[in-house]
C-alpha cells in the first residue's frame, strides 16, 4: 500500500510538460484539433440555472419493468447504511447521504466531512440527470503561488501536508442538499446509521490498517488523529480494534441538527478554524459560511446508440471517457484480435488524456472549449493520426505521468426501487487526507489543495499537471479526475465509478466498453487494468490485463510494457436490465465492499 512518490519528482517535469502545452498549441494550429461545426454530441458547462437547461435528445427515461434495489460501496457497513435508509422509506438520494455519512466513518481513509466530491444523480420521475458539485474549494486568502518560496521552487509537501493544503470541504453541505432537495427523508434520519457508527465504533479491517500503517508518523503530529486512529502509545491497532470516533459523532449530530449550519457556522466552524490556523492553515470563518454546493448539467455523449451521463468540470473525467469514446467510435473494435482492440483502447487513452492540462479547470473561472473537445470532428482529427499496426510514441505531445492510483477515494452506486440512481465519487484527496484533525471535531482534512497545478507544468502527487486553467485562485475549486458515470441502452444501464486518482478515467472507459460488450457487474468490477496517459509513454498494467500473445504482439507495434507492482481501483457497478428487470451490483474484489441488491 504506498502513496505516490512527492514533491522531490516535481523539477523534472517542468521542462517536458512546458513542452506540452507547445506540442498542443502547435497542433491545435495546425487544425489536427479541428472546428466547432458538425453534430457536438456533449453540452457545454454554462452558468445557465440548472433547471432551466434543455435535457439531451436521448430518452432519459423509460418503462422501468419492477425490479429491486442495489447499492454498491466500499465497505459493507456503508452498504448496510444505505439500505437501512431505503428501507425506512428513503429514497436513493436519502440513501446516498447515509452511505456517503457511513464512509466518512468506515473508511476514513478516502473520504469524509473534511472532503468533498461530485454526485451524479438521476431522478426516474422527469428524467432528470445532474451533478452535485461537492468539490471542495480554495480558502479566499489562497493564492497562485503559495506552495512557492521566494525562489518560485515548490515547497515540498506544502500541499499535501498539515492544514495549509486543506481546501475548504464539500462533503456537509451536500449531505443538506441532496436531502432537502431530492431526498424524502429528514437530514437527521439519513445521518444515524454515521452517527451510530461513530460512536459505538466499527473494528478495524486490513487495508485500513495498512494505511493507518502509512500515514503513522503523521499522524502523530495531530493529536487528535493519533487519538482515534493508534494506540495511547502510538502503536497501529490491532485487525479488529474498536476504532470510535465520538468526535465525529458529535459534529454529525450538529449537522443532523442544524444542516449544513451545523458544520460551517457555530461552534463547529469556530474549532475548523481555530485548528487550522493553529497548524499554519489560512481558513476563515467567512470562508466556511459561504461554501455552497452547485448544481451543474453533466455532459453527455453517444457511443454506438448508448447514451453516457458523466462528471463535467470540474471533473476532467467526463470529457476525457467521451472524449475516448468519440475516437473509438470511429473503429468496429469487435473485428479486430484482442491485440488490436486493446491498441486501439490504448491510444483512445492516450489522445484523452492529452488535452485535460491544458484547457481544464474550475468552469466557474475558466472559459473551456468544451464543445469543441468532444466534438465528433474533434475525434476524427485525432484518430487519423491512429494506426492499427503502430504505436504512435507521446514524445511528440508529452503530458502527464502518475503513478498507480489505489484507494484513497470511494465510489459508491445507488439504484433505488423506483429507478432514481446516483453515482457519487467523494475525496479527502490522499490516504486520510492532510492526516490532521483540527481539535475536537474529528474532521479529518482533505489535502485536495495538491489538485491545482501548484506551478504551471508542475505534477502534483499523481504526477497530473496542469497550466493557468487550473492555478490556485481564491475560492476556486481544483480540476478532478473523479468520474461517476451512467451508461445507458436501449436494453439496460450501467452505474459506475471508481477511486484510483488519474486512472479512475480509463478505468471507467474499460468499464463502460466491458458492459456494451456484455460483461456483467461481477465481470466488470473484476477486470483487470491498463491505462496509458500519454507520459511516460508507457501502458501500465495490472497482472492478467495482457495474455503472452498480447504482450508480444502490443510490443510488436512499438508500446512500452510496465506491469504494475500490485492492483488498482475499487469500482463499484450497478447493472440494471431493462426486460428482465434483473438488477445487479457488484463490488471490486481488489477491495472488502459488497454489492447488495434487495
Ligand atoms: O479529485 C481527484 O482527481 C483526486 N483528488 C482523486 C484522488 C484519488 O482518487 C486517490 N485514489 N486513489
């Protein structure tokens, strides 16, 4: 279980990744990138209100035959969450606040109050398809260069560690929304299950163990981590301890109470801030008062008659499946040998990656060609420059390199009885966050800070990078790979997501053509991985992804092989079959969650 390797790696991107934004500026002039005109089959971000926006052509709902409910998630418990809620009568956005109140309990490790993350959620009775954006944003004194010395070098660890990189949370607020405006439940039903999870405590499993192995020796330096996480002297718990968290209980109680007041004003506000201070962060009050959830339209994409609804910015991962996608659909994939097919997959990834450190951000402070980078035209000029024979080297448009991401932030899927669904990708950012608990509200806090591009071209920890589009600007949200997804058919529909940093986005992309070749949930969640991203010009995968013959004939056609030291991901998949009404859902076996479906 490692963390990706930090700041020191930094310095030597910055010369590549500068050429980069050359190489694209150099090709878009070219008019590889190609125009606005022809069919642009994903909407643009706007700041039109949410309710007012036209829903796109494709049927967004249908006869839903009878059929049983499901959810998906990382840890059983947070499962159970949700079904207890359903079956008090909740509905699937009732159920997502428990489950997502559950998590922030269970698996610590990932996400939390301290956290935030994106909800996709789609409402059966009108069709209705939206994201909550729970992305968590820059405190108001936050600045370009504040992970700079006076040198303009970055600080090592100055964004991922201790309250300075803690971006303000997401997490409370969406929990009040999703229950006002969608839920059927009161706020303080749908938080119990956390609540009582919190205060009775749940016995610690392995990977959070093995994380709480990692993360030790800071947390240490925050005493009330250490409190609830190790041992009076400091030791890793045993497999089974009692983890509680009274802390937690008590701040899930104000929010309970008040709503997304209880979090960010009164007392619980004060201890966020005074904390964060304290340890060197620069939150205000003011900063906490004013964070709000938006509802922003998702995109949506056509791939071979299936309609896909997924995360739109600040998530750059809706843009860059359909992106994919839009290059793939120019190829009968299902003609060519498995080689072949995982090739072409291979360099599909390779183009969508390319353009997510340029041109993303924060769509509240930056203009995106949305349009255009979806486009059909887009896509075309793209796979032109694909051979079925070759590998097309990335040194010519240098970009991105990460290392593999594991479990640091959860997905869960949610399709209730009546056919509302949700798929929510929620984030503290790395294993725990910061590490550090403000004093007295167990809160863990997110260091989602690292996501901006701390200097233009420089990685972050999962080795993304990024230009002006998404610097650090006060009150600003930074640019994602979080990806919740619907894929839906003439025939079914398929919920998805997944943690894993920069891989979640082919991850999901190998999610969603493994269901439209007719996997099941089990088969999909189980699947193992490759994943290319343009730098370093390697495909990285997981042991089983490649048979013998593949490999050969992969490095036949000029690809770079790395196998990676150990798996990835925790998807969770619910699939729904319109004409037998047979739902299913299915939980990575990488990880201990279940798939319930009741
Ligand atoms: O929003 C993002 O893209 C990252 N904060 C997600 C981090 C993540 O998935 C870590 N997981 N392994």
């Amino acid at each position: 279980m490692t963390e990706p390797a930090s700041a020191p790696r930094r310095a030597q991107h910055i010369s590549r990744v500068l050429v980069t934004i050359a190489a694209n500026v150099f090709s878009m002039a070219l008019g590889l990138t190609v125009s606005m005109a022809g069919p642009v089959p994903v909407a643009p971000a706007d700041d039109t209100p949410a309710a007012s926006r036209a829903q796109p052509p494709l049927p967004a709902t249908r006869a839903a035959p009878a059929h049983q409910a499901a959810i998906a998630s990382a840890y059983p418990l947070a499962s159970q969450a949700g079904q207890d809620i359903l079956a008090a009568g909740g509905n699937a956005f009732d159920a997502a606040v428990a489950v997502s109140a559950a998590l922030a309990v269970v698996e610590p490790s990932s996400s939390g109050l301290g956290g935030g993350g994106f909800y996709l959620l789609h409402r059966q009775a009108d069709g209705l398809d939206i994201m909550i954006d729970a992305r968590e944003k820059a405190p108001g004194a936050a600045s370009r260069d504040m992970y700079l010395d006076k040198g303009g070098n970055v600080i090592e660890n100055a964004s991922i560690d201790g309250a300075l990189a803690a971006a303000i949370p997401g997490e409370p607020a969406a929990f009040e929304y999703l229950a006002r405006k969608y839920g059927k439940l009161p706020l303080r039903q749908s938080l119990q299950p956390a609540i009582r999870l919190a205060r009775d405590g749940f016995p610690l499993y392995a990977r959070l163990q093995g994380g709480l192995r990692f993360k030790r020796e800071r947390m240490l330096r925050s005493p009330d981590t250490a409190k609830v996480f190790l041992t009076p002297d400091g030791a890793v718990p045993e497999l089974g301890a009692i983890i509680k968290q009274p802390d937690l209980a008590h701040t899930l109680e104000a929010i309970a109470d008040r709503g997304a007041k209880g979090f960010y004003a009164g007392p619980i506000a004060a201890d966020l801030v005074a904390g964060v201070r304290a340890d060197g962060g620069i939150w205000t009050l003011q900063d906490l008062a004013a964070y709000r959830v938006i509802e922003r339209k998702p995109l949506f994409g056509e791939y071979h008659g299936a309609r896909i609804v997924s995360a739109s910015p600040p998530s750059s991962g809706g843009i860059a499946v359909l992106d994919a996608l839009n290059i793939l659909s120019g190829f009968d994939l299902p003609r060519y040998d498995s080689a072949t097919r995982k090739h072409l997959i291979i360099e599909a990834m390779r183009r969508a990656y390319r353009d997510r450190a340029i041109y993303l951000g924060d769509p509240d402070f930056v203009k995106m060609p949305l349009a255009q980078l979806a486009s059909m035209d887009y896509a075309a000029g793209q796979r032109s420059s694909i051979r079925t024979d070759k590998a097309m080297p990335s040194a010519m448009l240098p970009g991105i390199e990460t290392e593999p991401g594991g479990t640091q932030t959860t997905h869960f899927s949610i399709l209730d009885a009546n056919g509302n669904r949700v798929a929510a990708t929620i984030s503290i950012n790395l294993f725990f966050g910061t590490g550090f608990m403000p004093p007295k509200t167990g809160v863990l806090l997110n260091n989602t800070m690292d996501d901006f591009s701390i200097k233009p071209g420089t990685p972050n920890e999962f080795g993304l990078v990024g230009a002006a589009a998404n610097a650090i600007a006060p009150h600003k949200r930074s640019l994602s790979s979080m990806t919740p997804t619907f894929v839906e058919t003439p025939k079914g529909l398929m919920i998805v997501g997944s943690p894993g940093g920069s891989y979640i986005i082919s991850m999901v992309l190998l999610g969603t053509l493994n269901y439209l070749e007719g996997m099941s949930a089990a088969e999909i969640v189980k699947y193992p991985h490759y994943h290319h991203q343009y730098l370093p010009d390697v495909v990285d995968y997981e042991r089983g992804a490649l048979t013998d013959g593949e490999i050969n004939a992969l490095q036949g056609m000029g690809h770079t092989l790395q196998v990676s030291g150990r798996p990835w991901g925790n998807m969770q998949v619910i699939t729904w079959d319109f004409a037998t009404g047979k739902v299913e859902a299915a939980s990575d076996p990488r990880g201990e969650g279940v798939g319930l479906v009741y």
